[in-house]
C-alpha cells in the first residue's frame, strides 16, 4: 500500500539528513537520498526540485526543533527568559548541527521570506520582553543587529578554534550586560512568557512552511506538536 503523502515527505527528510550526515552534502545525491528513503529518485523531485531544496528544507527543520526546544524549556522554567541564556542556546544548538551555522550566519539571503523567521521572532520576543521591563531601553532593531553579530562572531569563532563553554559563556555575559534588565521581576518574566511562546511557535509555522513541498504536510513535520521528528533523528 503506498504510503500517504505526509508519511512520505517524512521519510524523504529523514533519510536526507542521515545522508547529509553520514556523507555529506556535497558528497550525497538524490539517487542516494531515494535509496535511503525506500522511493523512486521521481518521488523526491515531485516533492522537492533539488537536492539544494531539499537540504533548505532539512535546515529549516533543525532551526524549528532549536525553537521547540526553546519554547518548551521556557515553559518550564520560565526564568531563563534573558536574552542572553537565548542567544546562548541558540548558538549552541547550532554548534551541535554545524550545517546550521553559515545557513544562519548568511540570514537566509537566498531563502523565501518565511525562512526568515529566525529574525521576525527575535524582534517580537524583545517587543514583548520590553513592555514587562525585561530589557534595557536600546531600540529593537539595534537589539536584534547587536545579537545577530555577537552569535555570528560566536560561530565563526567556535568552529575555527574550539573551547565551546568559555564561549558561550561570553556570549550570555556579551549580550545580557548589553540588554538584560538588571534585576527584572519574576512575575514579569512568567506576564512575558505567553507572548514569547507564542513569538516561537509562529516562527516553527514559518519555518515549517517553508520546508515543506506544496503538500498537506505541516501539522505532521511541526516540532511542537511531534517532538521526534526527521529533524531530530
């Protein structure tokens, strides 16, 4: 019985980003990916035009399951609304998936405008951060641009001379004494948080969006609603 359309982007995905992982991209084709995948090298071009494509959309699904995770640990705890303990996980999640780091470091400059959610949610988390008085007075857009670089130097730093604690953790003291509010409330943190999450989960809808082909296939591959998904391993 041939599988339904959801279950086979699915398992296209997931054989691309153990492909890509265990060869490479540059060293791995479509008619490998299809191999992996159990389908025909036709099936993957009807659902992605090329293997280029095809690694966007494996990206955009490892930047939405770092924001689902993210949105999940703020839940929990929701003191680790700082921007800098943010812009410390986040680029430790893309040390984890090194393919991740220029794709972000480039700001999708290639990408469709729903990948660029990355930045769209950044702007909205620090707006409503900023009306609880989470954040210092600098404006947004220098906010977002300060981070944006600091991260970026991050990554081009770590992956070229290693000593990954001693570097996150100038990232979380770089960008918290830049913008953290000194001695923000705990009640303004949880008044936040609804907005915050809300600014993520938005962000995974982009991003999922646009990895996805034209198929029915978003509430499958949403991180948040499917913790364990090709993105993931």
């Amino acid at each position: 019985m041939a599988r339904p359309a959801q279950d086979r982007a699915e398992v296209i995905l997931a054989a691309a980003r153990a492909q890509f992982l265990q060869a490479g991209a540059e060293h791995t084709t479509v008619d490998d990916i299809a191999a992996r995948a159990g389908v025909g090298k036709g099936t993957v071009f009807l659902y992605w035009p090329s293997k280029a494509r095809l690694r966007e959309a494996v990206l955009l699904l490892e930047v939405a399951g770092t924001f689902a995770t993210l949105a999940a640990d703020l839940q929990d705890d929701p003191a680790l609304l700082r921007l800098g303990v943010i812009a410390r996980r986040e680029v430790a999640a893309i040390m984890d998936s090194p393919d991740m780091g220029p794709f972000l470091v480039n700001q999708f400059a290639s990408m469709p405008k729903p990948s660029q959610a990355p930045t769209h949610a950044l702007h909205r988390i620090i707006s409503a951060m900023r009306r609880y008085d989470l954040v210092t007075d600098v404006a947004t857009d220098d906010v977002v641009m300060g981070m944006e670089t600091v991260m970026a130097g991050a990554l081009i730093r770590g992956f070229d001379r290693g000593g990954r604690e001693p570097l996150l953790d100038a990232v979380q003291h770089l960008v918290s004494a830049s913008y953290d509010r000194v001695g923000a409330a705990r009640h303004a943190m949880d008044a936040a948080m609804p907005e915050v999450v809300g600014a993520l989960d938005d962000a995974i809808d982009r991003l999922v969006a646009a990895a996805s082909p034209d198929r029915p296939t978003t509430a499958q591959l949403r991180p948040g609603r499917r913790p364990v998904g090709p993105w993931r391993g």
